[in-house]
C-alpha cells in the first residue's frame, strides 16, 4: 500500500455575478452565484468556462457554507466537460461575515476546500473521470480562484 500523493492538474479562475439571495430556508441560508465564464490552465488540460453554470450555496449562521457548483469547461481543442464541485468554505465569523457581503478578506484566513467530479465524452480526457480531486480555493468579490489536484 502506497500513502496518496497530490499532483498539480490545473488552476481554474471564474467570474462570479452578484448572488441572488433566496432568504433562509429551512437548512440555512439559500443563495445562488451564476458564473459567468473564465479559464482553465494546467499541463494537460487548458480552456475556457463558459457562462451559465451556478454556485448553489447553504450558508449557516456562523457563515459556514457548504458549496454546489456546476458548470462546464471547453478545451482548446474543443471537447467539452461537465464539472459538478462540491465544497465547503468556513473562516471565523468576522470573516465569513466580510466575505460573505463582498469585501476582499486574506485567503489564508479561510479555509476552502472542494472534491470536484468530472464527464466528458473525450477519450484523450478520461485520466479526469478515473481519478479523485482535491481543489484548494480563494473568493474575491468577481472571481474564484481553485487550484485541482490529481490524488495519485
């Protein structure tokens, strides 16, 4: 048995729009940020999110969020990837509260951590739907920050 190794795959930018706030639900506080397209660049894997996806966010009192996101990737070469990430983001209150209403806060003061899964039809990029990834991220106000990581 081998303990498992992190592996830099790729970085991932996307430009959030304003949340649409849904009000607290039963299970929290409901809020939905659309993405609205970015980029993709790694060794092996390069391209472009386009629009349409969403970040279904459950936020609890404290600020602890737990994360949906779906959105799609296209290549350079034109394939296309369905990505569904689920996350958690938690910090102290303060910060989740600063964060949370749009303000720039230090990304080493929050802990965003996500497991993406991955479906494409493209054989040349099935080494993503046959392996298990970490993503490490960062919010600021327009955009998100996550850097994958393949567990070898």
């Amino acid at each position: 048995m081998t303990d498992p190794i992190l592996a830099f795959a790729f970085e991932l930018q996307a430009m959030a729009g304003p949340p649409q706030e849904i009000g607290h639900v039963r299970a929290g506080r409901r809020r939905i940020v659309p993405i609205l397209g970015g980029t993709v660049e790694g060794p092996d894997l390069r391209g472009t999110i386009r629009p349409g996806g969403a970040d279904w966010q459950l936020i609890q009192p404290d600020g602890f969020s737990e994360l949906d996101t779906r959105y799609t990737i296209e290549t350079d070469s034109g394939a296309v990837i369905y990505v569904q990430n689920a996350g958690i983001r938690h910090a102290a209150p303060d910060v989740m509260q600063r964060l949370l209403a749009g303000e720039v806060v230090d990304p080493s003061l929050v802990y965003f951590r996500t497991v993406p899964r991955f479906e494409t039809a493209a054989p040349e990029l099935q080494w993503l739907t046959r392996s298990i990834f970490v993503g490490a991220g960062a919010r600021s106000p327009e955009l998100v920050r996550i850097r994958f990581f393949r567990v070898e």
